[in-house]
C-alpha cells in the first residue's frame, strides 16, 4: 500500500506544480506584453484601415474566454470607408483575437487563431451609386518588401464567434434589405488552409428580408447547422451538410459555389421534404401566425428549389432558377367550423431560366378544395413568357364564403355571398401586337356581404356579373361586361354597369351612379396614416370609342354627368405632402372633363382651378396615356420650397429613388419632381409666391407643364420692389438634380436692396455692393441646380445687359487702386450713370464687353473677363483729354478684393476655365490662373472663351422658346 501511494503522490505534486505555474503565467503574461498588444492595434489601424477606428481601451487575458490568451478591444466603433466617414460601420462592446500562446512566448511573434465579437451592430450600406461603406481594408502595397523575419502579426483562424450580433444590410441598387437581430454565429475549422471544413452554427432571433420593398421574411427566427468545404484555391464552397431552418420550416442544401473572376458560378438545391402545412405557414408573414395558432391545420407539404449557371455581370448571363410547391391532403378548420376545408391540393411549378422575366414559366397543375356538397373549388393554369405570354387557364368553383370564412377562422374579416366562377382561356396574351388569349368564362357574386373589426357597419347587398369572352385571339373580338356590380354602405347604394368591346379600338359603355364615403370605407380596410374624410358623388354616363377622341370626331362621343369630390386625400410618388381636394365639382362632356369647381391645397399652398381635361378616358386606358388640358389657376400663395422632393411631409410612398435619396442626403431638400404623363396649359395668377426665402408677389403669366418640364412664357412678377418679367424652362433629372433657362427682364430696380436680398446677385456681381441706385436687367441664363435647388455655378452659361440708369459707384477697389497711382480722387466716384454693359457668362467666367464712362475730364474704358470667384483679368484703357482718342492701357489682375495693376500694358493674367461635367452635375476642377501661356496666347484663348460663351447665351434664348 506503501508503495502505491508514493507514486500517486510524486503524480499529485507535479500535478500541482504544472496548474500552479500555469495560474502564474495566466497573472504574468498580461502584465509582460499589454503594451506590445495595444501598439499592434494601433499600428494595424493606422496602416490597413480607410476608415477611422476607435476604442476605449485593450485588454490581455486568459479569463474572458478562457483558456485562451485574447487580446480584447472594448466598445470599438469602426467607421465607414468614403464617403460614409460619419457612418458606423461596426459598433461592438467586445472585439477579441485569440492568440497563439507557443507563438508569443517562444517566437516573440503574435499569431492569431480565434476572433470573439459581443454584442455587436453592423450597418452594411450600399449607396444609389453604388459605393459600399465596408471597403476599409488597405491592402499591402505589392511594392512592400517581404518579412524575412518571420516576426509580427499573422492571422491564422481556427474559431470565430458572433455572439448577440445586429445586422442590416441595404443594397439600394439591387433594392435588397436585410435586418437580422440576435445573430449569434461560430465558425470552426482550419480557416488558414487551403482546403478545410468550416463548421457553422448560426441562429437569428428576428430576421427580416425584403426585395423592391416586398417582404418575403418578417420577424422569423433561423437556425443553421452547416459544414462547408471551401477551397481557397479555387474559391470553391461545397456545401456537404447545410440545414437551415426558418421558424418551423425546415430545408436542406446542397451543391457548390465557385467565384469566377467576373462573377460566380452555382449549382445549389434545396428541399423541404416531409414537411407539414403548418410547417410551411410559420414563414408567413406574422400577422397570419396568431390565426394559425387558433386553426387546425393538417396535411402534407413539400417545397423545392434549385439554382444553376453561371452569374456574370460583364458577360450578361445569369444562372436558371427552378422551384416547386407541393401541398396534399390539406385540411383547415377552425373550432367553429361547421364544415372544414378539405382536400386542398396544390401542385405549382416555377421555371425562370437565365432569371429572365420573359421567360417565366409557370405551372399551377392544381389548386383544389372543397368545403362540403357542391362548395368546390378547381384551377389550374399554365403561362409561358411575360411581354409574350402563352396562357392556358381552366378555373372552377362554387362557394358559400360564409363557409369558406368559417373555415379559415379569419377573426378580422366577415364574409357572406354565393360566388360561383367558371372561366378557360388559351392563347397568346400581348399588348403590342394586340392579342389575347380566346377565353370565355363568368364570375358571379349573389348577396355578398363583407365587415371588418375595424368598422362597425358592413358592406351590404353586394352583387356581381362579370362575363369575359374572346371568339379569335385578338383585341378586337375580346367584350368584358359587368351588368351590374352594384353594393349598398351606410345606407348609399352604388351601382356600375360596364360594358367594353373591341379592345383594340375600344367601344365603352359605363354607367356609374351612387354616393360613397371614402373615409368610411377607407375605415374598414383598416387603412392605417391616413386622414381621410371623403366624399364621391357620381352620376356618369359614358358613351363612345377611343378613336372618336383622337381623330377629332367629337360628335359620336356621348359623354356626360357629373362626379362630385370633397374632402379627398391624394399622394403621388414624386411629392412628399399629400395634396388635398377641399371641394372639385366635374363634369363630362364628351370628349372634355370640365373642372367646374376646384379648390385644393399642398401644405400651405393654395390652388383653385377652372378649365378641362382632354379624353381623359383615353389616358386611363391607354398604357402610356398623356393627360392634356387647359386651366386657369388662382393662388393666394404657392410655396415652391414644399414641392422639392426631399422635403420633410406627410406621404410614406414616395419612390425608391426618393426615400434612398433622402437616407444618403439628409440634409438636402432636392428638386421638384415633374409628372412625365402631362401635356397642360395654364393662365397662373397667385397672389404671393414664396422661394427659398424670396417673397415674390402679383405673379402671373402663361405656363405649360409638358414632357416632364415646366415652362413659364410671358410671366410677370413683383420682386424687390420692381416688375419683373421672365420666360423660362425647367426640367429636373434625378431627385438631387435639374437644369433650367431663364431669360429674364427688370425694370429700375434698386441695386443695393438686390445684393442683400438675392444669393445670386451677390455671386454674380459682387462689385454691386460698391454701386448705389437704379439699374436695369436684360440677360439670359442657363445652368443646373444642386441637391439644395441652388445653382451649381460653374453650371451657368448666358449673357446679357445690365443698364446703370441712374446709379452711384464708390470705392471700386479696381478704379481705387488706378486712381491711387495716378493721383486721381475722381476714380473713386466715376460717373457711370446711362452705361450699358455687356456680358457674357461660360465656366465660371464672366466676360466683359468693352464699355466707357466718364472720371472728370478722362474718358476711361473697362473690357475683359473676371471670375465669379473673383480672379480679375480686366483691361481698363484710361482715355485722356480731350476727347479720349489717345489712351493708357493699364491691367488689372489680382482679386476683386486686392487688385494689381501694370501700367502701359494690355496683357494681364490669363485665367483657366472652371471644368464641368453637365452630365454627373460635378465641377471637375476650378477656375485658375494661366501662367504657362504667352500674352498672345492668352489673347487667343480668351477669344474663344468669349465666342463660346456667346454661343451659350443664344442657346438660352432657343430654348426657352421651347
């Protein structure tokens, strides 16, 4: 026994002596190299990130994560690449890097091989110009010479652990949007071989995905299990062991991904086999997910996917998609289901080879159910193509929907009616060439009745006949009647009757009578954010073709009746407050829509609108319709500011374009938005006109909205105390961008009171501030403006003349300075009173006409160009006595705030146009000065900077004449 317990003791001592020392080196080693740690992060920070990293401070430790020696990061913020610098990109409490212990202690060198990030949020953005914020990584320069002392930081990973990470991701050029909050991910195997198994474990709490603003998952919980073998190589990924689960729904992947040099190659598959309805329904968007709580659901489900080919931008070829929904022996019931919906059945089939829209196959094979005796339900359809569409259609059904709403156990929604639909088609469906597919069918609706848990009252006495036919597969033999969809609410009934024949040259006849409140019903589809208390009053009857309305024979139309709105809401894509129709009394008369009373507002604008709209029947049909008409409108103020397309409003459905614009430039206003689909005259007055500060008044003149641009001819206005009066064109590009002409005529205005009230006037003419008086404006501009709807300077081409009526210059600095040297006070106070200067205005240069005036008995003359940044490079002849036939050149360069001035000389100081690029809206470089160039050269580029700018003023002039 003795000598059993000496070797268990000799075993126990070591024992103890191996956990004591390696406690003591788990104390020291923290202490020995916390500097040597903490100058590496700054120095990797420093050398290999484009975006601006900081952190409170870097631990070394064995016990956050225990047994391994981390190098630990806290509450790092990780900015954005350009132009995202005041992003964050990443924001964790904890960053840590395990590190090679063996590496550390007997190399001096620091090997990390486990990544540890907690409670993390990562925001990944791609801007509409497709720059990313995440690309912050330097690489090495190839230039840098190679490490032969094997000392210094390598990243060699076996461990990476995301624990309670936010994710979201947004791609605005594809229109993708990602939202995934507790992440949490572990990632094992070899990561610095070449070849390895990486083994993935990944759960997400709530994960939202969208597409075009289409939610295809909301609030889903996710669970992977996942073995990839990846080839860094080849940058292949094999996908051995991928389950994935959404919710409850489980799939399983196979197959590989290789990334090409210009795209991917793919070859992936995946299955939910074996699965059940309710299975297949907890990915569902979660409003339906408390219905499937409370309804029993039983069948069978199985859901395929596959994605093959190559993806190659520059090679325009992407890989072809195949999918297929199988659901069997279905059966749904609530509890108080007097029948349950049985035997649902359904077989779809999705083919899109080359993800091509236009060759989209699908194949509905079934969609059956029956609830009960003669409640049947039986569909089937098959369409091959989109803009060329084979369609082979066979639906059939009769429902009791009291049956079918007991079925379902829908809480929200009451409905009651017999609907009975027998309806085939076969063919081919396209609008260019006019076909569609020979059909012939019915739907039916008898004593229907419908009633939300958001109003009160139902919708009563609903009845529906539809017919479809279609003899030969044209447009022209195709008849849609509805005789009659009518409808009782709130104790107005509503009755339609339509009948439309002949598609391709489309004989109407509508009946339309019946009052209906759309705040009510706007009420019982529980519509959300929106404020609406409106009223429609119809009493119309229409009568005619298509034809009678282009071709002028107004007298086979028979059009009439009247449509009454009040109180009406309406919002448009383009715009970010919605517009509201206080009152507009319509009526029809043949081809015109007569605005008989029309009094609307837009935030604190005003508009009242007398006049028509042309074959406004022609517009909704068509599929590129433009709305023609002719009005007089009356304003008592219109805020332009408020129409800019970034401004803040009450409407939430502007476009993609819009709401990216608006999240990239927060702080801008953009530009107004012209409707593309108008073709309309307008007589404007308003009364007070009201633009980015500016108080304009008694504005009026013709105006005509048209091909996405807004023209004003003839249009006079107050400002600053004088008459103006302008014709101009305006056309906007993107939401931060548009250009504009403008030619332009005041009256004896007040010089000083422009240059303290008008931004352009202190840019274009900063020498106004020396003159006092009256002058007078003849000039024509053209240019574009910026996100803020000011003008992009560089931008302006034009020209014109400006009249010194009755006008006082003092202390011009550049007369000063010529005055100073010759002795002369008289230059301070010229007399330029009647002067008429000429100007022309390219790049960010103005050039000057010569003109002459009076200083005492000289008679001096000014030619030249300047800049709107104020380089000056002016030839000033000083004409002497007694009638200025004999003169001292003298030039003047320098600024207009510290002129220089050579006597005896024309030859100044060239100077370099501004570069612009009119078609990305970018000044690419600023004006300068020219000091390579020879006085003769310089001559002769300003002659023909002075011919082009020339060129652009007469430009100006044709195109505001439209």
């Amino acid at each position: 026994m003795g000598n059993f317990k000496k070797p268990i003791l000799k075993i126990l001592k070591w024992v103890g002596i191996v956990v004591v020392s390696i406690l003591f080196l788990m104390f020291i080693i923290p202490l020995l190299f916390p500097g040597t740690i903490s100058e590496q992060v700054k120095i990797f920070a420093n050398k290999r990130l484009a975006g601006k990293l900081d952190f409170k401070k870097t631990h070394l430790t064995f016990f956050r994560h225990f047994p391994s020696l981390t190098v630990s990061v806290d509450e790092l913020i990780l900015r954005g690449s350009k132009p995202f610098q005041q992003d964050t990109l990443l924001a964790a409490k904890e960053v840590a890097a395990g590190i090679n212990l063996k590496s550390l202690i007997f190399d001096n060198e620091i090997r990390i091989n486990e990544i540890y990030v907690t409670d993390a949020f990562a925001n990944v953005l791609v801007n509409s110009k497709g720059q990313a914020n995440y690309n912050v990584y330097v690489a090495s320069p190839a230039t840098t010479p190679k490490d032969t002392s094997g000392k210094g930081t390598s990243i060699k990973l076996d461990l990476i652990k995301f624990r309670n990470w936010h994710v979201r991701y947004n791609d605005r050029p594809a229109a993708v949007s990602l939202d995934a909050k507790g992440l949490d991910y572990t990632g094992k195997g070899g990561l610095s071989e070449d070849i390895f198994d990486l083994k993935t474990d990944l759960d997400i709490d709530l994960l939202d995905f969208s597409l075009n603003r289409i939610y295809y998952a909301q609030q889903k919980s996710l669970h992977a299990d996942l073995i990839t073998r990846i080839n860094t190589n080849a940058l292949t990924f094999v996908l051995k062991k991928n389950e994935l689960r959404i919710n409850d729904l489980p799939l399983k992947f196979t197959g590989f991904v290789s990334i090409l040099k210009d795209g991917y190659d793919l070859d992936i598959k995946a299955a939910s086999e074996n699965t059940t309805i309710r299975d297949m329904i907890s990915v569902l968007p979660p409003q339906y997910l408390d219905w499937a709580k409370d309804t029993k659901l039983e069948g069978k489900s199985d859901l395929f996917f596959a994605l093959k080919g190559q993806f190659s931008e520059p090679r325009k070829i992407k890989p072809d998609f195949k999918a297929r929904l199988f659901v069997q022996d279905g059966t749904v019931s609530s509890a108080k289901a007097p029948v349950p919906m049985n035997n649902l059945n359904v077989d779809l089939n999705i083919d899109l080879p080359a993800l091509d829209p236009e060759q989209l196959g699908l194949d509905l094979k079934k969609l059956n159910f029956d609830l009960g005796g003669k409640n049947t339900f039986r569909a089937a359809v098959k369409t091959k193509g989109l803009s060329e569409m084979t369609v082979n259609a066979n639906l059939k059904g009769a429902v009791n929907l009291q049956t079918l709403d007991q079925a379902l156990g829908l809480k929200d929604l009451e409905v009651r009616g017999l609907m009975d639909a027998d309806i085939k088609a076969n063919g081919v469906f396209n609008m260019d060439k006019k076909l569609f597919p020979k059909a012939n069918g019915y739907l039916k609706l008898r004593n229907g009745w419908l009633k939300t848990s958001s109003y009160p009252n139902p919708i009563t006495n609903i009845n529906l006949t539809a017919n479809i036919k279609n003899t030969d597969g044209t447009f022209r033999s195709l008849g849609v009647d509805i005789n009659p969809f009518k409808f009782d609410f709130e104790g107005n009934p509503v009755f339609i009757n339509v009948s439309l024949q002949d598609f391709e040259d489309l004989l109407y006849k509508v009946r339309a009578q019946g009052v209906l409140n759309i705040g009510k019903i706007y009420q019982v589809f529980a519509k959300k954010g929106l404020d609406v208390s409106g009223l429609v009053k119809a009493d119309l009857s229409l009568n005619g073709r298509l034809s009678y309305a282009t071709t002028g024979q107004y007298s086979k139309l028979d059009n009439k009746g009247t449509l009454n709105l009040k109180n009406i809401k309406a919002t448009t894509s383009y715009l970010p407050k919605s517009f509201y129709l206080k009152e507009g009394n319509f009526e029809f008369e043949n081809e015109k829509m007569w605005f008989r009373k029309f009094n609307a507002t837009y935030g604190k604008s005003d508009f009242a609108l007398n006049g028509y709209l042309l074959n406004t029947i022609n517009y909704f049909v068509e599929r590129k319709g433009t709305l023609h008409g002719n009005f007089a409108s009356n304003s008592n103020y219109i805020l332009v500011d408020e129409f800019m397309a970034l401004k803040s409003g009450d409407n939430k459905d502007q476009s993609l374009a819009i709401e990216y614009a608006k999240a990239e430039n927060p702080k801008s206003s953009g530009v107004i938005i012209v409707p593309k689909n108008l073709d309309v005259s307008l007589t404007v007055n308003a009364k007070k006109v009201g633009f980015k500060g500016l108080e304009i008044n008694q504005l009026n003149g013709q105006a005509a909205v048209t091909g996405g641009q807004i023209f004003l001819k003839n249009t006079a206005f107050n400002l600053i105390g004088s008459r103006m009066n302008i014709d101009a064109r305006y056309k906007d590009e993107t939401p931060l961008t548009s250009n504009f002409d403008i030619a332009f005529k005041v009256q004896d205005f007040n010089v000083q009171r422009a240059y303290k009230e008008i931004d352009m006037v202190r840019e274009l003419a900063t020498s106004a501030k020396d003159v006092t008086g009256i002058v007078s404006l003849d000039y024509k501009l053209k240019g574009d403006f910026n996100e803020n709807m000011m003008p992009i300077y560089p931008s302006l081409e034009g020209g014109g003349v400006v009249n010194l009526r009755d006008v006082a210059v003092k202390n011009l600095k550049m007369l000063s300075v010529i005055g100073d040297n010759v002795g002369a006070d008289a230059f301070n106070n010229p007399d330029m009173k009647g002067v008429n200067i000429s100007t022309q205005i390219k790049n960010n240069l103005i050039h000057i006409d010569e003109f002459k005036f009076k200083v005492s008995v000289l008679r001096p003359s000014i030619s030249g160009t300047t800049s709107l940044n104020g380089l000056l490079d002016i030839l000033v002849k000083v004409g002497l006595p007694p009638a200025g036939w004999i003169s001292i050149p003298v030039a003047v360069i320098g600024t207009a705030e510290n002129p220089k001035i050579k006597f005896f000389s024309r030859t100044g100081q060239g100077i370099l146009t501004a570069i612009y690029n009119r078609k990305i809206n970018k000044v690419i470089r600023g004006e300068k000065r020219d000091v390579k160039k020879s006085g003769s050269e310089q001559r002769q580029l300003k002659r023909a900077q002075e011919k082009k700018a020339e060129a652009a003023e007469k430009q100006v002039k044709r195109n505001v004449q439209g």
